[in-house]
C-alpha cells in the first residue's frame, strides 16, 4: 500500500518547469554575453567601424548561427561594451606587467608616436617593452589618446605625462626625439641650409602635383640608364624621412637639372653650391641614420646601445670636421648640440651599467669616472653580490681614441675603439670562454645567445 503522506507530492529527482526555465534563461544570458564580447573583440581587433554590426551580411549570419541573439545597437557597442572591454583589457595588460616586474624585470623600453589620420585626427601613442626574467620579449600598445591641441613641447609633455600616470610609469627622456630635436638645431644654426632644404622641397612638391613632370623625370633616368626612383615627400618631424628625402633627391640630381632645363617650369633649379650642401649634409648624416634605425628594434634591448651610438656618431662627426669639405660645417653644429642635448651620458650610472651588462661591450666605455674597478664594485652592488678582493692581474682598460683613417660609419669606429684597447681579464675571469669574441660588434638580438648559454 502506498505511503499516503508521499502523494501529491512531486519526483524530486524531476525538477520543476519554473527552474528549468529559469536555467535555461541564465544559459541563454551568459552565450548573449558571450557572443557579445566576441563581437566587440572583432570591432576592436580588426578595426572595424561600429556600423559593421547593423550591415544586413553580418546580421543574417549571426541569425543563422544564434537566431535567438539580438545584436546591440551600434550605440550601445560604442558607448558601454567597446569602453567596458578597454577596462577589462587595461586591467589585464596592467596586471601582467606589474607581475613581470615583481618576478624581477626592473626596467622597460617606451616608445611614442604621433600621426594625422585621413580625417585629420592626430593622434599619440604610448608602447612598452620589456624583457622578462626568461628572456621572453614583451610588447604592449599601453595607449592612444586623440590630440586636438597645438603640437607643441607643452602639450605633448601633458599627453605623455597624462599617459605615464594612467600606467604608473616614470616619465624619462626619449632617445629618439632628443636626436631629432639636436638634428634639428643644427639644420637651422648652420647658414643657407634651411632655405636650402625649402627650395628641395619645393622641387619635389613640383613632381608630386604634376603627373606629367614626374614621367619626364622618369623618362630621363632610363635615357641615363640610371636606376628609376620616385622622390618622395618627408615628413617635418622626422629627420630620418627628410634624410631619406633628400638622399632620394641627391641620387636624382643629374636627371632632376636636365629634366628642369628641358622644361617651361619656373620651379627654381639649386644652385651648384647649393647642391653640395646637400650632398654634404646626406653625407654627414648617413652613418647616423643607418645606427639610428638599428635603436628602434622591438625584438631586442636598445638601451645599452645609447652610449656606443653617441661615441659613434661624435667620432663619425669628428671625421667630418676634420675633412674640411661640405660637411664641416653642419657636423661641427651637430656635434655642439648633441653634446648640449646629451649631456654626460657615459657618466651616468645606470648607462654605463647596462653596457657593462652587454656582451658586445662590457668595460669598452669605462671613463675616468667610472674606472673598471668601480664598476664592479656598482655591478656588485646592484646585484646584492658580497664584495670580492681584487687581482693584481685586473689592469683599467685603455681608451684610447686615437684615428687616423677616416670613420665610414658608427659601428666601424666602435670597433676601431675595441681595437685598439688592449685589456686583460681579471683572474676570475681568465678561463673562461670570451663571448664577446663570438659576437659582432652591432645591433641584433643576443636574448637567444644568452638562453642558451644560460648565460647569468
């Protein structure tokens, strides 16, 4: 006989329509969510305009796939998603770094940019890279903020410093821009080569705007059989693109004069003395331009580079004044401004550390203020290392600078200096392997070298 107390009740084991329902809806919200954030991340991701989720392609292929999702407005995606998913992604981006750098990274590499879209939008930017405690490369687009003011130092500082709080970076001295800002100084101090450098662009911009200009140009490279270039325009506030510019230009130069002559332009043609002004300044800043390019590497540390990059360029600069030829000049205004712009570089400590620290050059740039002896005494105590006696056999390195043949480029008067320093190693080092002999003297990623040597 049947327990009548158990009748009317309901299996237990069968759950109710009202909480299947209910789990059904809950499912039904977290795939919304979901998708929905897949969706943002393809706007995000691939650039796409919001407009993109109210095109009917898109629509009926979210219909087919979930006919039961309603796709958000374009004005919800642009005013409460995109925003939420920057927060959620800011936080994430944040929380990595700042893990990395309790795991023992202690120093990063930020970079900055500034362009004018289409639409005549500037915009700057704010990138970080590091290299963590396993010499795994990290790279992060930090930030990109809309400027609507005048470009000037003041307001790009505020951006800069606006973006450094937002991350809680300290603000530091841009390599790049510090070199663009001496070039530039030295442009303008030195006599006719702004005027100069307006009259090329003005020839240029005589190619750019007439179509049939630029095929007779063309035309005469092939009737010189020379190699066909375009020139091409440069932007201010970047001296590579103006070198890059006006080499262009220089190479051109037989085909740009008969090309002038042979037409009815009125488009003024450089005077010869103005000509070799600026093969002189090409000249002059080549070797620069081509280390330069080299500091701007996203897969390898730059930072120990600096101080060889200046010795370089003021043993290169050094070279041209001493030539006494076209260069003279602007290599004399250059080197007084970079000095001005660079000053004691090679003496501060965290510089000559990091270069101690680089196998390519070690205690090649030991000064009088930092002595081989005293850096490691620095080395040692940065690393938390107990102090250790020192040899009798650990002699200062020679620096001698001495050149009497003419430096062709940065890297070459490096390794002139390597050269003609004659150093022993102390006792403690006497036995080992010297890496720095496997490696050249340049710019290139040496993380794997170091991994794989489990090099400390």
């Amino acid at each position: 006989m049947r327990d009548s107390g158990k009748q009317g009740r309901p299996d237990e084991a069968q759950p109710l329509i009202k909480n299947a329902l209910k789990s059904g809806k809950d499912l039904l919200q977290r795939e919304r969510t979901a998708i929905t954030t897949k969706i943002a991340r393809m706007l995000a991701l691939d650039l796409q305009p919001y407009s993109c989720v109210e095109n009917r392609g898109f629509k009926e292929l979210i219909n087919h796939m979930k006919p039961l999702y309603k796709i958000p407005s374009r004005t919800t995606f642009s005013r409460t998603i995109i925003p939420e998913l920057y927060e959620d992604t800011f936080m994430a981006v944040k929380d990595r770094m700042h893990a990395d750098f309790q795991e023992g990274v202690e120093s990063i590499s930020l970079t900055s940019d500034m362009w004018t879209s289409r639409s005549n939008q500037s915009y700057i930017s704010l990138t970080c890279h590091y290299l963590t405690s396993n010499f795994e490369m990290r790279s992060f687009a930090l930030e990109n903020r809309s400027v609507t003011e005048s470009h000037t130092a003041c307001n790009i500082l505020e951006h800069l410093q606006t973006m450094m709080d937002n991350w809680e970076l300290p603000l530091q001295k841009c390599m790049g821009h510090t070199l663009q800002l001496a070039i530039k100084d030295a442009k303008e101090e030195t006599a006719g080569v702004p005027a100069i450098l307006k009259k090329c662009r003005a020839i240029i911009g005589h190619y750019k705007h007439s179509a049939q200009a630029a095929a007779r140009l063309k035309d005469w490279q092939r009737r010189m059989e020379l190699s066909v270039l375009e020139l091409i325009q440069d932007v201010e506030t970047r001296w590579k693109s103006e070198h890059n510019r006006v080499s262009h230009f220089v190479q051109l130069k037989e085909a740009i004069c008969l090309e002038l002559a042979t037409s009815e332009t009125t488009v003024p043609n450089l005077a010869p003395q103005e000509w070799k002004a600026v093969a002189g300044l090409v000249k002059a800043l080549e070797p620069i331009a081509s280390a330069a390019k080299d500091l701007s590497g996203h897969k390898y540390a730059t930072l120990s580079s600096v101080v060889p990059f200046l010795y370089g360029t003021q043993m290169v600069l050094n070279d041209c004044i001493a030539a006494d030829d076209d260069t003279s000049e602007f290599a004399r205004n250059l080197l007084k401004s970079m000095r001005t712009r660079f000053p004691g570089q090679d003496e501060q400590k965290e510089y000559v550390l990091v270069v101690a620290c680089d196998l390519r050059f070690k205690n090649l740039f030991c000064t009088e203020t930092f002595q081989e002896t005293r850096l490691l005494e620095l080395a040692r105590t940065e690393l938390q290392l107990p102090p250790e006696e020192e040899s009798s056999d650990c002699v200062e390195a020679s620096t001698s600078t001495a050149h009497k043949e003419r430096v062709s480029s940065i890297w070459n008067s490096i390794e002139k200096l390597a050269a003609s320093s004659e150093r022993r190693h102390c006792t403690e080092t006497a036995n080992i392997k010297d890496p720095m002999k496997e490696l050249p003297v340049g710019f290139y990623c040496i993380k794997e070298y170091k991994r794989d040597r489990n090099f400390v």
